[in-house]
C-alpha cells in the first residue's frame, strides 16, 4: 500500500457550466486531491525536498482553475490532473471535483478520477 499526501476541499471560484448565467459568474468548486507517495525518504531526511510540496500544488490548482474556464467539471478535473501530474511529478492521483449547492436537493454534484 503506498502513502498519500491529501488536500481535502480547497475551495476556489471559477466559470463553469453549460447555461448562460453559469458562463457569467463565478462559481466556487471544492477539489480533494490525494497524492501517492512513499513518504520513507521524506520522514527519514526530515526534508522539503524530498517529499511532494503540497503547498506549491495548491498554489499551482488556484492559479489554474481562477484564470480558467469550463463548461464540465470532466474538462476541470482532467485540466489539474494533468498540472499535477505534470508539472509536480506526481505518478498516481485521485482527485475529486464538486460543484457544492449546483443541485437542488443535494449537497453537491461532481466527479471523481483515478489518474
């Protein structure tokens, strides 16, 4: 069993939705993210470099998803998917995109990926 480095609900306002008032206001999105990573070498240096600095992630998926839009939460979750896996060298992830109150009746809707 690998390790996991999580973030759990960073909420952050985007554009994203198919009807018209959706393409004309912000919308807040709650992500989850969790990271496998073996985490030994990072416990044993006691050291930044040798773990997944989940603080420049967070700062890398606001910047992101603010200066974006989407029409789907799919489109969204692929878009930081590939930016964490990219860019922070990530190998494997689960990531998890909601758009909180979108339905009436639920808390949230959204999707979830195993990338």
């Amino acid at each position: 069993m690998q390790d996991l480095i999580y973030i759990k609900d960073l909420r952050v306002q985007t554009i994203i939705g198919i009807f018209g008032w959706e393409r004309e206001v912000r919308q807040e999105v709650s992500i989850d993210l969790e990271m496998e990573f073996d985490c030994k070498k990072a416990a044993k240096n006691d050291a930044i470099e040798d773990t997944i600095d989940y603080k420049k992630i967070t700062k890398g998926i606001i910047k992101f998803v603010e200066e974006s839009e989407f029409q789907l939460q799919e489109t969204l979750a692929e878009g930081i998917a590939d930016l964490v896996k990219n860019k922070y060298k990530v190998d494997s992830l689960k990531l998890r995109v909601s758009k909180p109150g979108a339905l009436r009746h639920a808390e949230d809707v959204g999707v979830i990926i195993y990338r």
